[in-house]
C-alpha cells in the first residue's frame, strides 16, 4: 500500500500519524487538500457552474468525507465536480469521481478475468460511493443533476523491475433514476451494476462496456487501515 510515488506526501503524513498514534503522543489531524474539487470557474458550461456553486460546500464535504474516512483511497486533483459523461451528446451534468485504490496486487485478484475484477470493484466502491455522495438530500432533489459518476482506478499487476507500472480502470455512469433506486433500496448492486453504463480501461486501452456480476459488498464500512485513528470530530457514516 501507498507504494506510488505521486502518492508519497499523504503516505507520509499517514506514516507519521500512526507512529504518533502508536506511540501515545497526540497528532493534529492532516489537513484535507484543497485541490481535489474543480474550481468553478473551470466549467464551460453555465448549467456545470450553477451547480456548482450552488452545491460547493457538499463538494467539499465529498472530499473532505473521502479523506479522513477512507484513508487507503487517494483522489486526484480536480476530479470531483459536475462532469458531462463523454458519451453523452447534450449537457448533461453528473457529480463525478475519480479514485485510486492504494491495494497491493495479489496473485488471486490477477487471476480473475477483466469482468470479474471490474464486477469486484464495481461492488466495492460505487454503491458506497453513491450512498456519500448524496448524503446532502439537496443534491439529489436539485433537477439538473443528471446521474453520477465514479470511476475506480488501480494498480493491475506489481510491475518488474524498471518497468512502468499499469493501471486497470472502471467508469461507471449512473443516471439519476438509476442512483435514486438504489439509494431508495429498490434495487441492489446486481441491477444497479445492470442499469449502469461502466466503461473499462487496461492502462490507457479501452476495453469498452464491461457486463458485470456485481453483489452487494461491506468493504467500505468495514475495513480498517492497521494503526490509523479517525481525526477527533470526524464521524463516517
């Protein structure tokens, strides 16, 4: 884990939390990076700006929420906002997300084929993700929101030695009908899965649509990263 360089300051600062942490000596929370959601006066579109303005400090709190409770994911810099799916001919907007798992490749995980692998991490990650991104009611209730994206990145194999190393990628869309049945229980992972478009990548070779069997997963909630202690006031839900 937190073996990618570009990844090597927040390693640090969670390096030396647990240290403290393990030590006894009391640690200030590490401070949430600010670049994780897009400016808004990025957007080209005036639909993306209201939007994002309108709903700036759910972003933050998107971010914020990510950071402290799911600590071995590493958001990318400007890559949560109001993005309009590639797919998609007219300007619709979908609350967008862009991770990278920070988990070692094991020789079990490799072995699975690119569905089965995809259909894990479509489990793991956007069911959860879609729960935390609509944890502000506005959101979902706000009409030009359009759907959800989340796409899940991480490391295919341990690279050999001088070589780079390989991604795999999945990018779910989900429109908001789809993300409103599940938040509402009506459906479970295997039909939202069904009901998404999810886009694979092997490094930057586009697989195209995957069909997935997914399922219901715990991970999120459950998992702990050995030695890491929740920032005093933070609560995860």
């Amino acid at each position: 884990m937190r073996h990618v360089l570009r990844r090597a300051s927040r390693s640090l600062a969670l390096g030396l939390l647990a240290l403290t942490c393990t030590t006894g000596l009391a640690a200030a929370a590490p401070a949430v990076p600010t670049d994780r959601v897009l400016p808004i006066d990025q957007y080209q579109s005036e639909k993306a700006r209201r939007l994002a303005t309108t709903h700036a400090g759910a972003l933050r709190d998107l971010a914020a929420g990510v950071y402290h409770c799911m600590p071995w994911v590493d958001v990318q810099k400007h890559s949560i906002g109001f993005f309009k799916p590639k797919h998609v001919e007219k300007d619709d907007r979908y609350l967008s997300i862009r991770m990278y798992i920070e988990q070692d490749p094991s020789a079990e995980f490799s072995a699975l084929s690119v569905e089965e692998r995809a259909s894990s991490m479509f489990s793991r990650y956007v069911g959860p993700m879609l729960r935390r991104m609509n944890q502000n009611p506005a959101l979902l209730a706000d009409s030009s929101l359009d759907g959800f994206t989340v796409i899940v990145e991480w490391l295919k194999q341990t690279p050999g030695a001088g070589a780079r190393p390989v991604h795999e990628t999945l990018a779910a869309f989900v429109d908001k009908a789809a993300a409103t049945a599940y938040l509402k229980g009506t459906i479970r992972s295997r039909e939202l899965a069904a009901r998404s478009q999810v886009i694979g990548f092997d490094g930057e070779t586009g697989l195209g649509q995957l069909r997935l069997a997914a399922y219901d997963d715990g991970f999120v909630s459950t998992y702990k990263v050995k030695n890491y202690e929740m920032p005093a006031g933070v609560s995860c839900q």
